[in-house]
C-alpha cells in the first residue's frame, strides 16, 4: 500500500512538472538552451570586480554567427536567464541590470557550447582615480607608507589598475586585472585613490570598487578625445605643439593617446564618478585648462552616457624648476584648476597648499588628499550632512569701497580664519598701473578687506600669487582657501 501510495505521488509531481514546471528545461519562457557558439566575453566583466549599483552593465564578447549565448547573474531569480544570438560580425551583447549595493558575492555565468563563469562579483560604488604622477604616486610611498600598507586589508573593496598604454585609435579591452585590496595589491595602486576608497567604505559600509588609470608627465591633452580637442581652434593650436613635444622618460605625448587605451576601454563599466589629480604639465598654458578641461570631462561623459560627478585634487605650490612659458605658471594653473571645477557641471575641487613641500613636486602627504576628495563625494554625492561644509573656499567675486577692494569667496558660510592667528597673508592689491603692493587684509565673515597706503584706487587683487610662499587663509573648518587674483591682463614680471 504504501509503494502505492509512493507511485501515484510521483505521477502527480511528473505531471505538474510538465505543466507548470521552471527549470530551464521545462519552463516556456526559457526553452532548452542549445548552442554551439564559442564564448569569448570582453574583459571588461572579470571575477573580484565591483559592479557599480543599479545601473546597466552591458556584457560583450564574440561568438560563432547565428548561434546563441546566454547569461545568468545568481543576484536574479534562478529562472531568469538573458539569451541573445550572435550577430553576423561575430559580435554579441547583452545588458543586465545590477541590484543595490550589497556584501554578497555572486557570480555571472555566460554559456555558449560551453560556460564560463565569473566569481566572487560585488555590487557598490564604482570611482576612476586618473591623472599625472601625483594620481600615480603609490601607497609605499607616501608618508607612513610602509604602515598603511600592512594595514590594507579590505576585502570588500577591490582595484583595477590600468596598464599603461597608448594608441593612435580607440582600444575595445583592458588588460588589467581586478585584485581584492590586500597589502600586496595596494602597495602598488594609487595612494591617492586608496585613502578615497578606504573613507567612502568607512562611512558607506558598502564595496567599492577603484579603478587607477594614471601616467606621470601627462598633460590634460592626452587624456582627452583628439577629435574633440582638434574641433575647438584655442585648443587644436596647442595640440600641434603638444604633439611635437619628447618626454626623455618616454611618457606619452600625443593629444588623445592615452585616451584611446587607458579611458576609452573602460566606458563600458558602469561608474559612480571620477577623481583626478592633473595639471603640472599644462603649466605652459595654464590660461586654456579650464576650457580642456571641461571638453575632455564632457568627452568622458558622453563615452559613459552619464553625467558623474567629477572632483578635482588642486596641485601643491611648487618652485619654479622649468622655463615654462607662462609667468607665475603654478599658482596660475591652481587657480584655473579652481576655475575649472566652477565652470564644469557637478564638479568640485579640493586645496592641498597646506600639505605640498616646494621642494617636492610630489609631496608625501597623500592621505590628506585622498581624505578631502572623500568629503567632496560624501557631501555632494551622497548626501552625508556631516560632510556637506568640508568643502574648499574659492574665489567668487570682489567689490569695491574707496582705497578698499573687499573679496567674496564661495563655500565659507561658516567664515574665515587663520592657520596662524595672524592676519591674512600673501595678499597683494593693484591700482590701474598694474604694479602689486602687499595689502593689509582683515576678516569679516565670509570676506577679506583689502588696502594698502601704496594704491589709493585698488582695481585688482590677489591672494598666493607664489611659487614658494603660503597662505594662511582658511576655511572655519580648517580647509585652505584656493589661490585667485581678480584680473585677467598677462603678468609681465616673473616672482624673483
């Protein structure tokens, strides 16, 4: 009786499988699955890699034409699986969507006549860390470098760190690899991006995933699409003399060039947003930064089909080592950078003159760096109150009442103050024979008062207009005050 009774129950599940089961075999929506296309996926979906959260990931690959691939992501109900067929080109794509940020680790199976399966996948927040040598500095090396290192175990929070390459035209792969931040990987990933990373999965408690693509003595040019840069005649006359330009340690020279192979391929996975430490090698035309800036930005922007937001680290003052074409070269190019980050959608900038060495061009206080980017994006990303004001004051505009020229600056709602204790420094005023006099300056809220008994008519000011002397001038949360000056006529004198 009982192996009756054990024999109808079977009958019973065969048939209500037939009708109504959902493995892949049986269920209508997803047919036997049967493929004799190869399967060779884009690198740009890898195991150990963070998956920016809820957005579209598009997989790519190649296959055999006519044939079909299909995948399936274990964050999706088991019974759902994306199938496409191989186009004639040999080229196939499929577009997934990612969940919210989470811990658990999944995996991306994609089968064509055979599967191949992707590991140990994280969803969270996705940052490109790019720039010049600053970007590039790594963890070793900075101050303290030797402990960060050993203390760089971060298993939720993972590095690709972009091979270096150039190229003439646009690059589809990668080459690099994702690795899970341990001491070993982070010894040599950007120091700059691991002190951002690490702050936002402090605060965040969620992966992140850091992309480093960075080469030293680059200039903005090469990082930016050549075509976009030729179309714009200010900036297609520079290029011509960029491109002409020999970097005795080899490094990349050529408008577009580094573009193509280390920004480029990386469209393709989905980003929260960028940060980007760049500028001393536009030091020769400091005047053009903000508007290559803002085209090489909205050139990326467009590559990712998203307007991300972008931060910037400001360069430290520095000595003047090189012949550049420019008089006052750095804190010129400080003040473009600053002008940049205002006149570029959702953007902002971060201040190092209190952490540079103006014998250093790459000084050792990275941690800072990274720190203040972190606020940037933790208060204007995502919204954290407590970070909202750690933002950098700069220049907004200036006003005049007799002998005095009284300067506005933006993000100093909370006033101004010393690092010192002293009056503020490095502040200088103008009447209309251009000549510059040391001004007396005092505080008032959110602005400085500006005089001097050597210009009874000021029409201009500025403020750090430096190679190798600071600024006292500081936010009331301790953030320095960018370098400015009011006008826009060309300094004919060089600082002695």
């Amino acid at each position: 009786m009982r192996m009756m009774r054990i024999f109808l129950i079977s009958i019973v599940c065969a048939i209500f499988s037939a009708c109504y089961g959902n493995n892949e075999n049986d269920n209508p929506a997803n047919e036997i699955f049967q493929s004799n296309s190869i399967v060779i996926v884009n690198p740009s979906l890898q195991s150990n890699m963070v998956l920016q959260q809820n957005s579209e990931f598009t997989i790519t690959g190649k296959g055999t034409s006519g044939e079909k691939i299909r995948v399936q992501c274990a964050w999706e109900n088991p019974d759902i699986f994306h199938v496409t067929e191989v186009e004639s080109t040999g080229k196939w794509s499929i577009a997934i969507q990612t969940p919210s940020a989470s811990k658990t680790a999944y995996s991306i199976v994609v089968q064509g006549k055979s599967k191949l399966s992707f590991d140990n996948i994280l969803i969270g927040e996705v940052w490109l860390c790019a720039g010049q040598s600053n970007m590039y500095w790594l963890l070793k090396d900075v101050e303290n470098g030797e402990e960060e290192v050993n203390n760089a175990t971060y298993p939720k929070i993972r590095l690709l760190n972009m091979t270096r390459a150039i190229s003439d035209t646009p690059v589809d792969d990668i080459t690099a690899e994702w690795k899970i931040c341990t001491p070993d990987n982070a010894r040599y990933f950007s120091a700059v991006g691991y002190f951002f990373g690490r702050k936002l999965f402090q605060e965040m408690d969620i992966p992140i995933g850091l992309i480093a693509s960075n080469w030293g003595n680059t200039g903005a040019e090469v990082w930016t699409d050549r075509n976009l840069i030729m179309a714009i005649p200010e900036l297609a006359e520079e290029a011509a003399r960029v491109d002409a330009r020999v970097h005795s340690d080899g490094s990349p020279n050529k408008v577009g060039s580094t573009y193509n192979s280390m920004i480029y391929p990386l469209r393709t996975i989905p980003i929260a947003g960028v940060i980007w430490y760049q500028g001393e090698n536009n030091q020769d035309k400091p005047y053009l930064y903000p508007l290559l800036l803002k085209t090489m930005v909205e050139g990326w922007r467009k590559d990712w089909n998203k307007e991300f937001p972008f931060y910037i680290a400001q360069i430290c003052p520095y000595k003047r080592e090189w012949n550049y074409l420019t008089n006052y070269s750095n804190p010129a190019v400080r003040f473009m950078q600053a002008q940049a980050s205002e006149q570029i959608a959702n953007c902002g900038i971060e201040v190092n003159d209190d952490l540079g060495d103006i014998n250093n061009i790459h000084p050792i206080k990275k941690q800072d760096v990274g720190l203040r980017l972190a606020w940037l994006a933790l208060g204007k990303t995502y919204g954290k109150n407590e970070f909202s004001g750690m933002r950098c004051p700069v220049y907004n505009n200036y006003e005049l009442a007799g002998n005095q020229i009284i300067i506005h600056f933006k993000y100093a709602e909370s006033g101004l103050k010393t690092s010192d204790s002293e009056p503020p420094s490095m502040f200088e005023i103008a009447g209309e024979d251009h000549q510059f006099y040391p001004a007396n300056a005092t505080i008032t809220g959110n602005t400085v008062v500006l005089s001097s008994p050597s210009v009874a008519k000021p029409i201009a000011a500025r403020m750090g207009w430096s190679y190798v002397r600071l600024t006292n001038l500081r936010a009331a949360n301790g953030l320095p005050v960018s370098v400015f000056r009011t006008y826009e006529w060309n300094d004919e004198k060089e600082e002695q």
